[in-house]
C-alpha cells in the first residue's frame, strides 16, 4: 500500500468509524435496543472477520488457550464495556456530544504512560490533559439554561473512553506483535458473548423479532462501516504509515460525527460546545505529537 492510500484509507476508516453514532441513534428511534444492538452487532461482526481471515490467512486463526483468555479480558474490561458504555451514552446525550467525550481516550493513554514511564512528566502531556478536560467540560455544556447534557450520558461517554484506553494499553503492552485482525476477531466474539450475557441476567430481548427492512438495514450499515470496514482500513494503513500517524489521522472521525449528527439528526451544537470540540481534538492531536518519538510494538497485519 503507497503512503498516499494509506492516508486516504485511514481518513475513510474514520468517516466509517463516525457513522457508528449516528446509526445507533436511528436505530434506537426505529426501536432497537442497546443491548440488543451490540449482540447482534458483534456476532455478525465476528462472523465477519473469521470469514476474512478464514479466506486470506485460516492459519491465523488458531490461537493458544492463554491467549483466548486475554481476549476476554481485552472484551470486559476493555473493548467490550467501551461499547456498552457507549451504546447506552447515546440514550442520554447527543451523538455529537458522545462521540467528542470518547475521543479523550488517547489523552487518558498518554496519562497513564507518564505515570508508569521512569523519568520527569512530559509538559506537552500535561497541557494536553488540561486542554481535554477543559474542551469536555464546554462540549457537556452545564451552563446552558436547561440543564446541559444528562450527567449519566457524560459518565457514559467518559467511560466509553476509559474502556478504549484501556484496550488500547492492554493489547499494546499485554499482547504485543499479535495480528490486529485476529485480536479483533476473539475480542468481537467474546464481546457478543458479554453482551449476550448481560440481556440474559438483565431480561433484556434479544429477538430481532418486530424489526422492519429499515431497521436490518440500519443494523448492517453498522456491521459493514464502522465495525468491519474501518477496522480492516485502520489496520491496513497502520502497517504503511504506522500506528502514531495513523491514530493521530483518525482523530478527524467526532468531526465527521458532528457532521453527520447536524445533517442526519439534527444536533447543533452551540459555539461554545464546538470550541470545546475543538479542545479535545486539539489535544488528542498534541498528545498524539508528543507520543511520535515513542518506539512502538511491532506490528502484525
């Protein structure tokens, strides 16, 4: 892959990974449930890139027990509960909104890093964290005359965003030189396992009985764009342009959000909320610039 496709298939894979927002609230309008979604979201998902790595690499796919079992943990405390925390912040909060608050997951990596990396505390960092929460606490808006943003859609999405930073840690420190895809695999399937799990205990319906052609179509546009295809884009890049580019390039995907949201939905996010947007994004940025230095694991595509 040249360096200029490259580029571009990681600006697409953050166009697809933007839609997930949108999408999901349209399902739930038609509706879906959270639950109910992210099951049916991850199993065909899983099903998916199986058949991928089924058809391009089927040696890939087997993996020692002690690996499966990282997956899982890679899903629960990682992957798995950024999604749910996301899925149900969308009920709470706007899509525009959601999608900015998750995307201060990589300042919370850099943080982390600097508390266990030996030597004195990066000042680039340090500023980067106090653009973030600054650029948060204008994008939740708690000055507007009817309340805001919902706290709980805020704990969400910022939740969404510890869960990301943590598999984002976890599956660079724990699992490093493992294929991405197949990473990806096992933690889609253990997540559908997970989110299974918890309709089940909770009695939540997993039926997709009721759901008309619209709402399938909203379900596969899901599977297809930001889960499949961005994923498959992402990873591709990743191996051309590596891993600190190719991050810092897909902060553009809240901006394609917001977008979107305004198109689609109808959010409008006052000036005060895209300044703030604008904070976050140019912190990631910043912490992603600081972070190029960096060696980074090796990576397997």
């Amino acid at each position: 892959m040249k360096r200029r496709t490259a580029l571009a298939a990681v600006a697409v894979s953050a166009a697809c990974f933007g839609t997930l927002a949108i999408f999901t609230s349209l399902a739930y309008e038609r509706g879906a449930e959270p639950l109910q979604l992210l099951s049916w979201r991850f199993g065909i998902a899983a099903v998916l890139l199986a058949a991928y790595l089924g058809l391009t690499r089927p040696s890939a796919l087997r993996v020692s027990f002690g690996d499966l079992g990282r997956y899982a943990v890679l899903s629960v405390a990682g992957y798995g509960a950024a999604s749910l925390c996301f899925f149900f912040a969308l009920s709470y909060a706007e899509a525009s909104v959601v999608a900015v608050l998750l995307y201060t997951y990589p300042t919370m990596v850099a943080v982390v890093d600097a508390i266990f990396r030996p030597g004195p505390v990066d000042p680039g960092r340090a500023f980067a964290v106090l653009l973030a929460f600054t650029g948060c606490a204008l994008v939740v808006n708690p000055f507007a005359s009817s309340g805001g943003t919902h706290p709980l859609g805020v704990l969400l999405g910022l939740g969404a965003a510890v869960g990301y930073a943590s598999f984002t840690l976890l599956s660079h420190r724990w699992m490093p030189g493992r294929s991405r895809p197949v990473l990806m695999t096992y933690t889609f399937a253990a997540t559908a396992i997970l989110v299974t799990g918890a309709a089940v205990v909770t009695g939540s319906t997993l039926s997709p009985a009721g759901w008309d052609w619209q709402l399938w179509a909203l379900v596969g546009a899901i599977v297809l764009l930001p889960t499949f295809a961005a994923v498959i884009l992402f990873l591709r890049a990743v191996s051309r342009i590596g891993a600190a580019q190719a991050s810092l390039l897909s902060t553009l995907e809240p901006i394609f959000t917001i977008a979107m949201a305004a198109l689609l939905l109808g959010d409008r996010l006052t000036p005060l909320q895209l300044g703030g947007a604008a904070l976050v994004l140019g912190a990631v940025v910043l912490s992603e610039l600081r972070a190029r230095g960096a060696e980074e694991p090796p990576v397997v595509i």
